[in-house]
C-alpha cells in the first residue's frame, strides 16, 4: 500500500509539475499582447500655423507678448532650430507635409485658390492614410488648401472628419488688393457648405472652433489611437482673434492672434494631461512658411533670419518648431540638425508601424534627432527644397546653402504696410551665392569664393536634382515628378 501511495504520489507531483509548466508557459504567451498594450501605438498631432515666423513665439524669441503653453511646451520637450519646409507658399507646403515628398514631387506649387481645378492626387498616400493603416482615428480641423472639391478634401485623403476653411481665410471679396477676383469664402464640415458667407465675426472665432473640436475630437477617442491635424487658419492675414484676447498683447492685433494660438495649444495639452495620454502623444507644433512681411504690424517676425515667405532664403522656409512627448523625448532640449516637415510622414510611419507609400518620398525617418541619440545626424546629405516657380532657386546641406541666379521679393529695409494694408515688394535678384548656414544663418556674407570645392559639390547635388524634379530654365521635366489630381467631367464639384 505504502509503495503504491509513493507511486502514485510521485505521478501526482510529475503532472502538478507539468500542469505548472503548462500553466506559466501559457501565462507568458497570454501576457504577450498585455505587454504590448502597455506601450500602445502613440497618438499623432500635429498643430500647423498658417505664416508664422520664426521669431513669433516665445521659446524663438518673441517679444511684446506671451506664450506660456508654448513656453512649456519646449520646457518639457525639443526646440527644433534648423527645420524647414518643402515651400515659402501655403499649399506647397501642405501638400509637402501630407505626403512626405518635395511639393514638386506631387505637382502642387504655390496657393490653390477658388478657381483652382486641381488639387492632391488620389494615388498619394497622405499623413492620415499612413495612420489608417493602423487603425487610426483621424481627423483635420482648420485650413486645408490642397484642393476645395470634393475628390480633394481631407475625407477623401484619409481622415475621418474635417471641419474648416478650405483655402486661405484672405480669399474672399473683402481683399485689400483682389477682392474683385474672389467669391464669398465658404466653411465646410466635411464635404458640406455650412457657411456660405464667412464673414469678419465668424474669423473671430474660427480658432475657438477648431480648438473645441480638437479637443472634443481627443476626448472622444482616447481609449484608440488617433491622429490629428490642427492647420491654423491664422496668423495669415486678415487677422482675426476672439474677445478673449482682444487687446490683450503689447504687440497690437498680431500679439493678440499669436497668444489666442498659444491658448489653443494650451488646450489641446491640458486635455491630453486630464486624460493621463501624454506618455503616449507626440505634439509637433510648426508653421507652413513664414512671415508675409508686406503686412508690417500684422505680420510676424524672421529674425534672425533673411526675407519671409514667398522667398527661398531662410526667412521664408525655416519655421519655429516644437516637439513634445514626455518619457520619449528629453525634456529642455535643443536639436540644431537639419529635418523637414517632410520628415513627418516616415517618421510617424516608423513609430506606429506603418507601411510606407510604394512610391518615392524624400522625407526621412528623423526618430534618432527627436530622441536625442549621442552623435545624432540629419539624415539629409542635400535639401531640395528651394523651387519656385519651376526653377530649383538653391540647394543645401546639413551646413552648406548655394543659392543659383533668381530673382525675389523684398522690402529692401523698407517698413510694411499697417492695419492689414500691404505694401508693395521691390523685385531684387541673386548671384550664384554661397552661405554657412551654421556660422550665418542671416545670410548675409557670400563666401562662393573662398569655397569652390563645396559649391562644385552643391552644383553636382542640384545636377541630380534637376534630373529628378526638373527646372524650368533647363527646360526639364523631371523623370521623377507625379501629376497633381485633375477635377474631371462628372466629378462632384464644391457649390456654395
């Protein structure tokens, strides 16, 4: 009996034994997706501003107003001091950002306006499609600018809801200089007209608008990942801003926009921090191009940078841009290195676990630069992001600027109009000019020949370029260009 019980105690103890391999076995495959669901897929949001400058908010040095959520923001998170934009004109820029190319690339130059019978291609894939490949929850609240039918509008690029303008807030007949060219200015949620007649009292309060929604937007889907794009209709004039801070800057109307904005941003961070999701959300903040100078007191401020929108020195492409994420990115840092916005696109792609588009882009994932890596690069060996109006008008490098012959708007020291009147520009033109970009930012001392070794280098970079994007003045096409969207016959079309 005895040995019996020893027998069958020790069975007994080798299947207690197997069932606890089993059992702990099981709790380690189980526990697989819990672990993964303890670091989720980040949220994405990206707040655009509509020509800011790169002095215009406190951490780029502004002055005779404040911005204490913007202040924070870089507190807890990394200024980017060297970040540009595909081009110094709105819907380039956008359409740059969206898809993660050089707006040559897509076929989108300048600012589409009411006319425009063309927009973003569908077979590019944008920002938000990236993010529906995972699962996302997307949405745009504010300016759109990459085409106002319907085949071009945000929900048929990828994003669940949209609500805004779509073009820039100064097409409308109240122009200081064109209102004869443009009808009234619509506001639309999604594809539908709910405004046909934007007027000065409902621009007040556009921000508030998009603000609300955004953060109605995260609240409503904060146990999901999410995307979301706030592109600002301001600080492009007309300038508009609510009671709330009517008055309120030493810095006239402009100061009241800019600190209206920096409440938003104040917003849409408190939300996330109510809602315990900023370990798990990245906030890019950033700007189209820059400051339209002819404006005077209600534009923005480059310095210390050369010229302003519309112009392919630094002025006009160089934007004020913050990153935030806190537990990924180190907080109070400073990148110096080259990225872009479009940069954005692999990036994000990179972070969620995306696939990227079957096409070229020319952005680059920048994830070692926003974490700080020891000994971090930008991973761009040449930028050519300098074309406007079909010419390649400059190439750099993480250091190097060569600027090509081209001709450009300026103020030429004079002072900009006032009260949302502009003046004119005088028209100037380049040499073949060379600048460090490190030591010069201002562009202002051409050194193309003390250097001839590195302008022989920029001229082979832009060489490649010119075969790959074109240049009007070689009469190239550009074996890498894609055509813009065409609107169609019997393609819906925007009626208001």
């Amino acid at each position: 009996m005895s040995n019996r019980t020893r027998c069958t105690s020790s069975t007994m103890n080798l299947f207690l034994f197997l069932v606890g391999l089993t059992c702990a076995w099981l709790c380690l495959t189980t526990n697989a997706p819990a672990a993964k669901a303890d670091n989720p897929q980040p949220n994405v949001i990206v707040i655009f501003i509509d020509d800011m400058g790169y002095a215009d908010i406190g951490p780029f040095g502004a002055d005779g107003y404040s911005t204490p959520h913007l202040n924070r923001m870089a507190r807890e998170g990394m200024r980017f001091t060297d970040f540009v934009v595909s081009s110094a004109v709105c819907s380039a820029s956008r359409a740059a950002l969206m898809t993660g190319c050089y707006h040559r690339r897509v076929g989108i130059s300048g600012a589409l306006g009411p006319s425009a019978k063309h927009g973003i291609n569908a077979s590019e894939v944008t920002l938000a499609e990236i993010c529906k490949q995972r699962g996302y929850a997307t949405a745009c609240f504010g300016k759109w600018h990459l085409g106002h039918h319907p085949k071009f509008l945000p929900l048929s690029h990828g994003f669940d809801e949209y609500f805004g303008l779509p073009y820039s807030n100064d097409m409308w007949p109240l122009h200081p200089t064109m209102g004869d060219r443009f009808p009234r200015l619509p506001l639309l949620e999604g594809n539908r007209v709910i405004n046909t007649n934007v007027l000065g009292t409902d621009q007040e309060q556009l921000t508030t608008q998009y603000t609300d929604r955004a953060v109605n937007f995260i609240t409503r889907h904060r146990n999901e990942p999410f995307f979301l794009y706030l592109p600002h209709s301001m600080v492009h004039v007309p300038l508009y801003v609510s009671d709330k801070f009517k008055g309120k800057s030493e810095n006239g109307l402009f100061g009241d926009v800019v600190m209206e904005i920096d409440w938003s941003v104040g917003q849409i961070l408190t939300t996330l921090r109510r809602l315990k999701l900023t370990e798990k959300t990245l906030v890019i903040f950033t700007s189209d191009n820059g400051p339209w100078l002819s404006y005077g007191n209600h534009a923005g401020s480059a310095a210390p940078l050369r010229e302003g929108k519309g112009t392919e020195f630094e002025g006009g492409i160089r934007e004020p841009t913050l990153m935030w994420w806190p537990g990924k990115i180190p907080a109070g840092t400073t990148c110096e290195e080259l990225g872009s916005t479009i940069d954005v696109l692999p990036t994000v792609a990179k972070l969620i676990g995306a696939k990227l588009p079957d096409h070229k882009i020319d952005g680059k994932d920048i994830r070692p630069l926003m974490f700080a890596h020891p000994k971090a690069k930008s991973p761009h060996e040449a930028f050519y992001c300098y074309y406007r109006g079909g010419q390649l008008q400059a190439i750099r490098d993480r250091q190097w600027k060569l600027h090509f012959p081209h001709p450009y708007r300026t103020l030429a020291g004079r002072t900009g109009g006032s009260q949302g009147k502009p003046v004119q520009y005088s028209q100037a033109k380049t040499t073949l000019e060379l600048y460090d970009l490190k030591n010069d930012v201002g562009e202002t001392t051409n050194l193309v020949d003390k250097h001839p070794g590195i302008v022989r280098r920029l001229q082979e970079f832009a060489a490649a370029g010119r075969e790959d994007l074109g240049d009007r003045l070689n009469n190239r096409r550009g074996k890498g260009i894609r055509p813009a969207g065409k609107l169609q016959p019997g393609d819906a079309k925007l009626v208001w």
